[in-house]
C-alpha cells in the first residue's frame, strides 16, 4: 500500500544525521503517523483493514474515527472477536520507516533525542552522529496482561550488573534497564486482557497516558513517550477477574465495542479463510456448501444455549477447529478405505465434538450434562434449524393428505431400519441411503433436481438427521456409527452420545 510519506529508497540510504537535516526531513509523533496515513488510505479508497470481516459498517468506521482523533483506543468485547487482529493490522498505517538513532534503546528520533544515551551520542558526534532506520513491521510491541507481570517488566528497573560494568553508581540513569514500554517509543503497543493487570501497575500506565512520568526505584524521568497505546478487554473480566481503574478507563480516549459476526455467511467467509486446510484436503474432499453452514450454526447455537455462559462467548476458533476436524474426519475414512476422493457426510460432523467441546465454557447445569453431550445437542439443534431452511416443517406434514415424508416413515415403520457407519466407503454409504423408498425423491422434489450427486447425497442424509430431530425417526449412537429406525421402535434403546453400544 502506498502511503503519503514513505521515504524512497534513497531516503533509506541516509547513515548520519547531517544527511537527514540536508532532505529537510521533518518529525511527526506516532498518532499524526498514523492520521495522515488513513487520510490517504480514505482518499483513495484502500482497504486498510484486509481480512476482517463484518465490521465494516460497525467497528471499522468507530476505529478510523479514534486513528483521526489521535486516541489511545480500548477494544471491548468477548473472546474471538478479532480485537489483537486488529490492532496488529494498524501497522499498515504506519510509514514503511522511520530514521532513529544508531544502537538506541528507546527508538531516537535523531531530531528529537529522548535517552541519555542518543542525546550523549549527538552531542559528542553532531551532524555525523549515525542513523538507522526501523520497519513498521517492528514497531509492533504486544503484551498479554497475567497477575504475574512486573512494573520491571513494563517500565523497567535498576540494573547492578549494568552499573558494575560501567562502574556507575545507583544514582546515575543510565544504570536503569528499561522495560517493553519505553522501548515502545514511537511504536504501537498492545496490552492484550487489560484487567487481569494488577491496579497499581495500572496506574503507572494512567500516569504515563497523563504526565509522561517514569518512577523507577527512586528515578523520576519525565519521559515524553510518544507510543500508541491499544488495549483489548474483555467484559466479563471486569467482575470476575479484575477491573480497568477508573483513572485509566478515563485516560483511554475511545473504547470500541466489538461483536461476533451478525450472520452466517459472514462466518462462513471468516472461517474459509483462517482454517488450515491442507492442500491433499482441499484437492481430494468435497465440502457441501449446507455442511459449511452447520459449521456455522453450531457457534450461533451456542452463543444462546443455555448451558453455555454466554458472560464467556463462543469464540470464532470454534467454527475454525470444527471445520478443520469435520475435513479431518473425513480425510480419515478416505485413507482407512484407500480412496482417492471423498465427500464430508453429516456423520463426519460427530468427529467436530473435541473441538466443540474444548471451546465453550459451560454453566453449572452443562457441567451436570458434560460437555460432549452438550456438543452433541449443539449440533442437533443446528440441524433442526437449518432443516427447515430446505424441507416443509414436519409437524405440519403430518396433517396433510400429501405429507412429503410419508414414504420414508412408512418404511421405517415397516420395522426397516439402516445403520450408517463411520467407516463406510463412498458406494457402502451411498447404496445404503438409495435403499431408503422416498428418500432420493424427496431430495429432487424439494431442491435442484439436477443437484450434483455427492450433494444430493448428502442432502439424503441430512434429511434423515433432520426427521430425527423432529421426532419422526428414532437415531441411536453405535459404536462406530449411527442407526436410523421407528420412533416407536427405537423408544425402549436410546443410548445418549458417548455410551457403548454394540454395532447390530
């Protein structure tokens, strides 16, 4: 991306500080950095924010208004939802490089030397004294906020081993080792999880956000930093773990709510494009688009469930390692049965119940159930709901002289039943769902009768799973699959997920 003030490549080749003064190079703090530069990128319609999806009429705009009104920003909002993202894409709005002075701790600004060492340096070399220059990519500071962190770690401290060598006494600063934040000068710096931060380090950041001040063991440096503060939180944090403090909350100029995305096709698109799909996967495993959205629906099902603590969230990771398991699951049979090619079945989706599980936080009474039967509960209810989007609702088929699903209940009613394994290879699977009277039928009449085959039979399968769920088929867990049978029939031996059940 081109931006207003990127130095040229003669720019860069620039060693001292005499040749920097002679281009009549001019200074510019970090957030004026990155004004100009959005008012260029919005000018000529560039995508500054590439990747992030659904905040572009929410979250984006509200962001672009803090970088304009030069603010410390706090991002506010559940897990997941792209906040570290974010700011780590505000490097991109940074000029390509900057000029500092040579073997600086604190990124000198040659023109505006900040350290000891670099005003030192200029005043004993002048016009001669050495420059370098520094990427954006390395003006990016990022620091996850743990009980455990120091205000050594963050502002520094007194270094003994630095004073004996230089044989300096406590006194003199340049016995002090400075920490991640004053290296940050001129740089972005992130405190991810601001809360969980203890309170008295908190206000040493509203003191430097405020006053400039530095206090390490008796120092007082007035240290005019000049760092774009980013911070991310979440909201359940501030009662359960911890609390921004007010001084600080007041300081940072604008916080910015974010949110899971507002529909599935949103998530679809954030999905596809964070999963890590193997290249042998996507060539050799066909996805239906129908599987995708279930993917999808599983997060949306959690996010209101009512064993899920919703204070929590449900991350975006989860529909990720859920896509990335589902192509798993299905790569797995395809080897076991030596194919070339295979296609995802609704089957494949109970391989995604690790990946379920491992990414919600339950309350009590989905504790008392266990988080694989509420994984697998997740997933009924996403078939229930997307069933409707492509069959006539069940209950008022029933009623009907007509009913669409007669055929393939009075079949299992016949005392029929078809047992779907895991393991079964590409033909096993399809002979198996062809056998069901109605089924196929029901596919064509209700979708694109020349839907492609590996599609129309995954449809067949669906539509099983979905009758099941509505309670017009009876669907037990075997061991190493599924069975489909009567309702009546299957009343008297329904294991729950997970029990042992021989295979018939």
């Amino acid at each position: 991306m081109k931006y207003a003030q990127i130095p040229s490549s003669e720019l860069i080749k620039i060693k001292t500080l005499g040749e920097l003064k002679a281009t009549g190079y001019e200074s510019k703090s970090i957030k004026q950095e990155l004004r100009d530069n959005l008012i260029y990128a919005l000018k000529n319609k560039q995508d500054v924010f590439s990747g992030i999806h659904g905040y572009q009429d929410t979250v984006i705009p509200d962001l672009q208004r803090a970088i304009l009104s030069m603010h410390n920003i706090n991002f506010l909002g559940l897990r997941g939802q792209a906040k570290t993202r974010i700011a780590r894409l505000m490097i991109y709005l940074l000029d390509e490089y900057i000029p500092v002075v040579k073997d600086s701790e604190l990124n000198d600004d040659p023109l505006l030397p900040l350290s000891r060492f670099a005003k030192d340096l200029i005043a004993e070399h002048g016009d001669s004294t050495p420059i370098a220059w520094l990427a954006r990519e390395d003006r990016y500071t990022e620091k996850l906020a743990t009980p455990d962190v120091t205000i050594a770690d963050l502002i520094g401290d007194a270094d003994p081993i630095k004073a004996a060598t230089l044989k300096l006494p406590y006194s003199d600063e340049r016995v002090i080792h400075y920490g991640l934040i004053p290296r940050s000068h001129r740089c972005l710096f992130v405190i991810n999880e601001l809360p969980d931060l203890q309170a008295r380090i908190q206000v040493a950041l509203f003191n430097i956000l405020q006053e400039g001040d530095i206090q390490i063991r008796g120092f007082k440096l007035r240290l005019p930093l000049d760092i774009q503060f980013i911070f991310t939180a979440n909201p359940e944090d501030y009662t359960n773990r911890g609390s921004i403090v007010t001084p600080l909350k007041d300081r940072i100029d604008s916080q910015i709510l974010t949110h899971y995305p507002k529909d599935i096709k949103i998530g679809r698109k954030i999905t596809q494009q964070e999963a890590d799909v193997k290249p042998e996967q996507g060539g050799s495993i066909f996805v239906p688009d129908l599987a995708k959205d279930l993917i999808e629906q599983i997060a949306v099902e959690a996010r209101k469930s009512e064993y899920v603590d919703a204070k929590s969230g449900v991350s975006a990771r989860l529909t990720i390692s859920a896509y990335e398991n589902l192509l798993s699951a299905a790569e797995r049979r395809m080897l076991i049965n030596s194919e070339l090619k295979t296609s995802v079945r609704v089957g494949d989706f109970w391989g995604v119940v690790p990946a379920i599980a491992g990414k919600v936080e339950l309350v009590y009474e989905g504790e008392q159930e266990g988080a694989a039967i509420v994984a697998q509960n997740l997933l009924g209810k996403s078939i229930r709901t997307l069933f409707l989007d492509y069959f006539p609702e069940p209950e008022k088929e029933k009623k009907k002289q007509n009913n669409v699903y007669k055929k393939i209940t009075d079949w299992f009613g016949d005392g029929e039943q078809v047992d779907l394994m895991n393991e079964a290879t590409n033909q096993e699977y399809k002979n198996v769902l062809y056998t069901i009277p109605g089924l196929s039928e029901l596919i064509k009449s209700k979708l694109t009768p020349n839907l492609p085959e590996n599609e129309q039979v995954f449809m067949m399968e669906f539509a099983l799973h979905g009758l099941a769920e509505y309670s017009m088929l009876s669907k037990k867990f075997l061991e190493r699959g599924l069975q489909f049978k009567d309702l009546l029939g299957g009343m008297f031996s329904m294991p729950k997920f997970g029990e042992e059940e021989d295979d018939e």
